[in-house]
C-alpha cells in the first residue's frame, strides 16, 4: 500500500511483526501500552477514544484522525484534552512554525504538548497559565 505523510509518499507491506517501508525491513513489535520499533521504544497512551482522538507518544500529544482536517483554513487550536495549562511558550504576534510546541497541557498527571499545525503568527492567546481548560476551548488563534 502507499501511505502519504506530510507530502512524503510511503510504500508499506505489512506481514504480521514485518513491515518493510520503502524495501527497507523494519522490526516491529507491540504491546498493550508501547511499540518497539527497531529498538526504540514509543510509550502509548489514548487519552480518548472517536473521531478525532488523542494519543500521546512518549509524553507527546498528538490530534489522530482517519479524516482529512481543514484545520489549516481554521486559524485556531482547539484543546483536544480537559486539563490544566501548565506552560504557555508563546506570545501575541510571535510568529511560530509548524509542529512547534506553543503550550502544555497537565492531564492525569502526564504533561501533553500542544504543537502548531501551521506556520503563522499568534493573534489570540485565549489561556492563561494554570487555567483549567475543557476539550475542545479555543487556545490559540491566529492571524
């Protein structure tokens, strides 16, 4: 099969623990809360199950959905998690770059980096720290 990632396009055969990417073999092993992907290890957790949901990768928050997001035309980052922010690292009109991280959000007690999906510039910080926050609030807005 042919996976597209971030305008990279991937030839994937997968059989059973065996997966080759590209005609390069990658050893994959997976348990119930980590994968073992060629001796790295990714510690998993869902946080909430649906369309979008939420999966932390070694203490990283990602948005996971099977559909194609609009986000980009959207100009704002909604939470995706109740929490509180414990961390904000930006400020009005900085700009900021794709998959750079622009705030922490503490959730059963893991801290959940919240990235930017888009090259811009902040207009609105909608949070302050130590703000309690529920799923879907507005955080971030920009220009």
């Amino acid at each position: 099969m042919k996976i597209k990632v971030n305008d990279n396009e991937y030839n994937v055969e997968i059989e059973n623990e065996k997966i080759v990417v590209n005609n390069h073999e990658i050893n994959l092993k997976i348990d119930q809360d980590k994968i073992n992907l060629d001796n790295k290890i990714f510690y998993l957790d869902f946080v909430e199950e649906g369309e979008p949901s939420l999966m932390i990768i070694n203490g990283s928050a990602y948005v996971i959905s099977k559909k194609f997001s609009f986000q980009e035309l959207n100009k704002e980052i909604r939470s995706p998690i109740n929490g509180k922010v414990t961390d904000l690292l930006v400020h009005v009109d900085e700009a900021v770059k794709k998959d750079q991280t622009i705030l922490v959000i503490e959730a059963m007690k893991m801290e959940n980096q919240i990235k930017s999906h888009l090259n811009g510039v902040i207009k609105k910080i909608s949070v302050v720290k130590n703000q309690l926050v529920k799923k879907g609030d507005v955080i971030i807005t920009f220009h």
